[in-house]
C-alpha cells in the first residue's frame, strides 16, 4: 500500500497561523478466498487560527475525508465525510480559561453488498451536530485547579446527548498530586448497530436493532501520586465505571405469517442486536516505583 501528502503552513505578520494538508493512500490486501480487499482514501484540511488577545484565540477548521474499501464480492463501501469545526478561548477574570466550540458534520455512506451480508438502506446521509464548552478554574494558583466541563451533540440515531464532566486536581506540594475525575461517555449507534443484516430474508441469522440507542458509561475515578526522592514516584489508581446501558448480541422471538392456506403462525428465532441492562466494575491499580502521576 502507498500513501503520500504534503503540509504548508503560513504565519502572516499579524499573528495568524495558516495550515493547509493533503493525504492520499491506496493499495490492496491478500485476503483468503474469495478475494483480496482493495482501499484507497483522500482528505484534504485547512485550519485558521487568529490571536484575539492575551489568554484569547479563535480556531476554524475544515476537512473533507473520502474512504473506500471493496472486498469482492460482498461489501464495498464509499464514505465523503464533510466537517466544520469552531472553537474559542478566552481569560474570564485572572483565574478562569474558558473554551467553547461547535461543529457540524455530514456523512455520505454509500454501501453494496452482497447476498447475506447487508446494510440497510444501502445509501444514506448522516448528519452530527455537537457543541462543547469547559472551564478551568485556579482556587488556589499552582495548587487547586478545578475543571468543568459538557459536550452536546445531535445525531440521527439516537437524537440529543450530553457527556458532562468534572475534575480536579491537588498539588499541596512540587512532590504531592490528589486527581479526581467524574464523567460521562455515550456510543451512539452506527449503521452497523441499525442496519445489519446477515443472511437472505427473514428469519435473519444477524439483524440490527431498530431501536438501539446509545451506550452509556459513567466513570469516577481517583488518582494519587507522591514522589520519592529524584527518582521515583509512587502512584495509586482507582475507579468506578458504571454501564447504564450497553449493547448485546441476543435471541429474540419473531412470528411471521405463511401465505399457504390454512394460514398459520410459523415463530422463527433471530439473535438481534439491541441494547440491555448495563453492568459496571471496580478496580485499582497497587502503588508501583513510576515515572508518571
């Protein structure tokens, strides 16, 4: 497989900072029978950046990024992503950096497929739109930093989500570190989790679920590091993760109707994929000689 691309950046008098890049690949990969997978790409970004002040800048970006994989003769697929991104940072006072962003991004996902792998619809245009905002306080400078922060987004699947967070950080000393974090992770569906179907019609072997909705995961977690002598630290990790909900490959009973006379009820069990109860887990990590808090 080759791959090549170029970058040039331009730094004008009054302070910008002007990027523009390019990468290409292509090639193939042996695969055992039926054949081998063929893939190629492209994506091009342009990035803008302008100083407003001291503490304060503005970023604007833009890419377009093209995939395509065909492994022949049961998939192929041509994804266009198309995506635009602003975010600014700013001082609020003299103990608090702000930043806030937003973007927006468009999917084309082209798909053929064979004659027991499918995705449904074979084309569709997705579309996400998120938001962001964190700010980073300093109670006590060089000392006690707390970070507050949310992500927003929208999408077609699942709709509205919001992963919200929290942290902070301890420093009593140059040789003493107390970091503590709680926060909240989503997976939102993919066309895979809706749209897959393995085998020729009803009853499927695989079939998406329809209404899959998002994995949810709340983390909480506690780190502490002290340094012994230049040398070493001693670090100690523990967490909590929490799934609320989570994706699992199960049986489910599905009836259709025979068209023969007398007509019946003929029940056909399918694995599905659907989302379910979630789980969670507990665990530290035993204090060791170290180099990293």
């Amino acid at each position: 497989m080759g791959q090549g691309g170029f970058r040039l950046d331009w730094l004008p008098a009054n302070g910008d900072m002007i990027t523009f890049q390019s990468d290409g690949y292509g090639g193939t990969f042996e695969q055992p029978a039926p054949g081998d997978t063929t893939v190629d790409g492209q994506n091009v970004l342009a990035r803008w950046t302008r100083p407003l002040g001291e503490g304060s800048d503005l970023t604007v970006q833009t890419y377009w990024d093209r995939t395509y994989r065909a492994s022949q003769p049961t998939f192929t697929e041509s994804l266009n992503t198309y995506d635009i991104d602003l975010q600014h940072r700013f001082a609020l006072g003299q103990r608090q950096s702000v930043v806030w962003g937003g973007g927006y991004r468009l999917m084309a996902d082209q798909v053929r497929s064979g004659t027991t792998l499918l995705i449904t619809p074979p084309d569709r245009n997705l579309q996400l739109f998120s938001g962001f905002v964190q700010d980073e306080i300093q109670f006590i400078p060089d000392r006690l930093h707390v970070t507050l922060g949310a992500k927003f987004e929208h999408n077609d699947f699942s709709g509205f989500e919001v992963q919200p967070s929290g942290r902070i950080a301890w420093t009593p000393d140059t040789r003493q570190t107390l970091w503590a974090a709680i926060s909240r992770a989503v997976r939102t569906p993919s066309r895979v989790d809706r749209g897959l179907v393995f085998s020729r019609g009803p009853p499927y072997l695989i079939a998406g679920g329809r209404n899959f909705e998002s994995e949810k995961l709340d983390a909480y977690e506690l780190d502490i590091g002290c340094g012994l002598g230049k040398s070493f630290i001693v670090a100690g990790e523990f967490f909590i993760i929490n799934m609320t909900t989570s994706a699992a490959l199960e049986r489910t009973h599905s009836r259709s109707k025979t068209e023969t006379a007398p007509r019946k009820q003929v029940s056909n069990f399918q694995p599905i994929i659907r989302r379910r109860a979630g789980g969670g887990c507990a665990g530290d990590t035993p204090s060791s000689p170290s180099t990293r808090i």
